[in-house]
C-alpha cells in the first residue's frame, strides 16, 4: 500500500540533470534563471497554484528561448510531481502522457524515460505495481542506450520499492545490480542504496542483518554521508531494540502519511497482534481514502473530458453537416458532368455505329451491285448468243448439237431465276416480323417437286436421291413459299458445289420437329467456315456462281418460320445442312 509520493522539487530537478551525463550550460550560473527556478521551487514547497503554474511557465518560457529541451521538459516533469502532490491524479496522468506524445513526436528519445518515469510513478500511486515496474524496466532501458548509466540506481530503487511486497529474492537481486552501477559510475549513491538494502533485512524479519546495516549507516553518517532514509532506518532501529512505542510516534511525526504504512508492520514485528491490526484498519482506511481521491478525482476529469467531447461533438456534427451539404451539391455536379459526359459519349459511339453501318451497307451495296452485275450478265449473254444461234435460218447444227444449245439456255434461265429469288429473298432477311403459317403442306410430295427441279440443274453424273420417313399424307401448317424458299437455297448449294456422287434429300419426324436433311458429295466446307458461310455474300470459292445470299437467307427463313438451319460438322463426305421445323399440326375440321 506504499503509495504516498512527496517530492521536493530540487531533488527532482538534480535528478534528471545527472540523468543528461554532462548537462550543464553555463546559464544554470546566471541571476535570471536562479531567480525564475527558486520562485517555482519555492510555489511548489508551499502547494500553491497560484504562484506555481506562472512561475513555472515563466522558467519553461527561459528554457525554451535557450533551445534546452532536456531543461524544458525536466520542468513539464515537475508539473506532473506537483500534480501529484496536490493528488489530481487524472490531470497528472493526462499531463505525462501528453509529455510522451510530444517527445516522440519531436524524435526526442532520449529524453523519453522521463515520461516513462513519470508513468511508473503514476501507476505506483494507484496500485499498479506491475504497471510501474514495467514502466521503470522501460527507463532503465532507456538510460542504457542513451547513456545515462549513472542516473540508473535510483531507478532500481523505485522498482525495489515495489517488488519487496511480492519477492524478497528479486528486490535483494535489483539491489546488487544497482550498486554496482552505483560502485563504477556514482559512488555518492552507494550508501543510500546500502541504507535502503539494510531496511529490507527489518521489512523480512531478519533483525540481525538490520542491525548490521544500522552500525553501517551510523558509521557513514560519522564520515559525512546522508541517507533518504536516515528518519526510516531510526525508526526500525528503535523497534529492533523493544522502543515500538517511541518508534511508532516517531513515525507518526518523521514519515508523514507513509508512516501509516510503516506502523502496522512495527507493531506485527514486536509481535503486538491486536495494535497491529488496528494500525492496519487505520492503514487501510487510509488507503481508502487515497483511493476515493483517485476515484473522485478521476471521474471529474472523465466529466471534464466527456463534457468537452460533447461540445466538440456539437461542433463537428454542425461542420459535418455543412461539409455534408458542400459534398452532396459536389456529389450532384459530378453526377451531372458525368451524365453530360457519358451521354455525349453514347452519342459519339451511336453516331460511330451509325457511321459504320452506313459504310458496311455502302460496301455490301456496291459489292451486291458488282456481284449481281456479273451474275446476272453472264448468263444472259450466254442466253442471247444461242437465241440468235438458234433463229439463225442458215443454222446446219445436228439435233444434238441444238438440244446442247437448249439446255444450255435452260441452265442459264435457272440461275438468273435463282439470282432473282434470292434477291427478293433478301428483302425477306430484313423483315422483323413473324411469316404466316397457314398453308396446308404435304412435305413428301413439296419435297420431290423440288427434288425434280434439279434434275435438269445438277452436271451429269450426279445422282438425285430422296428418303423419307413420313407417311405421304403427313401434312404441317406452315409458309409454303417460304418453306420452298428454304429447301431451294440448299439444294441450289449443294448443286453448285457436287460435280460427281450423289445430293440427298431426306425427311424425318419426331413429336415436335420436322427434320430435312440436304447432303452432297461435294468438295466440303471447312469446319472453321461454319459459321462464317452463313454470312451474307460469303462466298467461299470467288470462282463459282452465285452472290453469296442462299445460306444465310435459308437460316433467315427457317428463323422466321421458328426453326432452324445448321451445318453438321461431323460429316467429312461433302456437306451436309439439316434443317429443323416445328411441326404445327392442322386442327380437326
């Protein structure tokens, strides 16, 4: 319960100024500040603020303009003791952690164990020895790199202090460490840190090592030296030798409030229980109170603090509303330049589009003029060379070579009825709308008329061949023109392409789906052209006939007809389509 902290100013100030090593500037000597630090010293022995904190802001003020920052916050330091003192715990915790704050953030490091100090004894006077002594392993540390080895014992001390209540062996150790660092960098501190190892040996019960120690302390009085704990070490000896009562009045008036502690522990050696326990009531009352003081003292700070986090909360929240307002109009017109923006660029990308629809049409136009052009002259030119062989009145020709000319004429008719179909039927391509479906058609009978138009098309040699698995009065509701249209443009293809083998026509059925199927011997299609023959005006071989419509116009009209046209790709003996419909039964009449 060793709590009550008192300490004189000076012996604070000269503590820190060993700490620095060789800090000593020549004005410590002038008048000025002479004068600035007796006026504060003599404030904070009286315990008066008022004097106090302008004194002390007049000294910092000195110490500032002289660029002694290890001057300056020696000073803060004494602010937070005076604190302390006055036992305005909360302030004085507040005021050491602002110290840290600064420190780090003016890379002042090695100045840091100041405030670690300060936070030791802090923690000490509320009752966190763990705390504490932490804080004061962190100064040593501290101290040890930045070299200021001689001012170490007296931290070795405080941390003593603390560790006697748990552990006699680690105080005894804590101990050795600091005389020796006493022994080789400040030999002024040996008999103090001897006096206070000689009061451990009473606190243990070990009378005889005490009374060894006072012999000690008496002979270092006789040569000069002074102890810190010379009125402790007469205290203890006079309860050593049977004299409690003269030794606890005389620490009721020497120790001041640490007597408190001091008494229970002399009546309990002396072995006089029922005085023991009620100096140790007292202690505790004592120790009660010191708490209510940290307590009190505390929540007034934390409603010191809340209050001014309510007023800085009332504040923020009227700038948050402002600022709210100020990014919500910034949010609107944002909003607005990027719909601006983002609208004229969807009509920049529309009018690109447009532009490249119009050049890609312009392009289609005069590659379908240049293509119908040729399709259509060539045969017609053939066409009027053998009419005008033909209605030659001098004309010998054999009859063969007249039915040659016929049919030659026949085939040339066909394929510029073709390129017309196909023409037309390009018209159908870019129709939107559905195509009625109200023709009754038989597909076996449609499908061998157009098979039997081809015939007379096909290069000789190539067989036409039809199979079917329909009933021939199996009928569908459909487009029979468009329906015509679609199987026209496959065989017209394969045609074309089939010089020798066969083209097969061929119907099936499920519940659902009418399935042609148009297969030719011919030279094939590349598997990576599936897709791409049923562009329009792909025309895969530049040298054959046609503008390059028949494909994609049968997938354009089985689309319309709600069906489909694909290329089997797994068919490698030429080329085969397949062709499916939906089956729309005629209703019972």
């Amino acid at each position: 319960m060793k709590r009550v902290i008192l300490l004189l100013p000076l012996t604070f100030y000269i503590c820190f100024c060993y700490a620095a090593g060789e800090y000593s500037p020549l004005y410590l000597k002038s008048k000025e500040f002479q004068a600035l630090r007796d006026s504060m010293s003599h404030a904070f022995n009286d315990g008066d603020s008022a004097r106090f904190y302008p004194a002390l802001k007049a000294l910092q003020a000195f110490l500032l303009k002289k660029n002694d920052m290890h001057g300056y916050y020696t000073q803060r330091c004494n602010e937070v003791v005076f604190l302390m003192n006055q036992q305005h715990i909360y302030e004085a915790y507040k005021c050491a952690l602002t110290i840290s704050k600064e420190l780090r953030e003016k890379n002042l490091e090695s100045e840091m164990y100041m405030a670690k100090n300060l936070l030791g004894h802090i923690n000490r006077y509320c009752g966190n020895g763990e705390e504490a002594k932490q804080n004061w392993f962190e100064v040593l540390d501290l101290m040890k790199k930045y070299g200021y080895i001689s001012s170490m014992p007296p931290i070795y001390l405080n941390i003593v202090n603390v560790a006697l209540d748990d552990s006699a062996e680690e105080a005894d150790s804590l101990l050795e460490i600091a005389k020796e660092i006493a022994a080789k960098y400040s030999q002024e501190r040996l008999f103090d840190i001897e006096t206070r190892h000689s009061l451990s040996y009473y606190n243990r019960g070990d009378f005889d090592r005490f009374l060894e120690g006072y012999k000690a302390y008496k002979e270092g009085l006789a040569k000069g030296y002074s102890s810190v704990h010379g009125r402790s070490m007469e205290v203890y000896y006079l309860a050593c030798t049977g004299e409690v009562d003269k030794a606890v009045a005389m620490a009721r008036k020497e120790l001041g409030d640490e007597g408190v502690d001091v008494i229970p522990l002399l009546y309990e050696r002396s072995g006089r229980w029922e005085d023991a326990y009620k100096a140790l009531k007292k202690s505790a009352a004592v120790s009660d109170s010191i708490d209510n003081v940290i307590i009190i003292n505390s929540m007034q700070g934390i409603r010191d603090e809340i209050s001014l986090y309510e007023s800085k909360v009332e504040e923020a929240r009227y700038k948050l509303i402002g600022l709210s307002a100020i990014i919500l109009l910034l949010s609107l017109l944002i909003i607005a330049l990027v719909y601006i923006v983002q609208t004229r660029r969807r009509h920049l990308k529309e009018l690109q589009k447009a532009y490249n629809r119009a050049m890609e049409s312009e392009n289609m136009k005069a590659a379908f003029i240049r293509n119908i052009s040729h399709e259509i002259r060539t045969p017609l030119n053939i066409i009027s060379g053998f009419s005008q062989v033909i209605a030659d009145p001098e004309l010998t020709d054999s009859v063969e070579e007249r039915q040659h000319m016929a049919g030659m004429i026949q085939t040339n008719a066909h394929h510029v009825t073709t390129l017309l179909d196909e023409i037309i039927g390009l018209s159908l391509i870019e129709s939107t709308h559905m195509m009625s479906r109200n023709d009754e058609l038989e597909v076996n009978k449609a499908l061998r008329e157009k098979l039997e138009d081809y015939e007379s098309v096909v290069q000789e040699g190539v067989k036409l061949n039809y199979q079917t698995s329909l009933s021939d009065d199996f009928t569908i509701l459909t487009n029979a023109n468009m329906f015509t249209r679609i199987i026209n443009c496959l065989l017209e293809n394969a045609a074309k392409y089939t010089t020798k083998g066969s083209i097969t026509l061929s119907a099936s059925r499920d519940d659902q789906i009418l399935s042609i199927i148009v297969e030719d011997t011919g030279c094939g299609i590349p598997v990576e052209e599936a897709e791409h023959i049923f562009e329009r005006f792909v025309k895969l071989d530049n040298f054959k006939e046609g503008i390059g419509l028949g494909l994609p116009l049968s997938r354009k009209l089985a689309e319309q007809l709600g069906g489909t046209v694909a290329f089997d790709k797994s068919y490698t003996n030429g080329a085969r389509f397949i062709v499916d419909l939906p089956i729309t039964k005629i209703p019972a009449k």
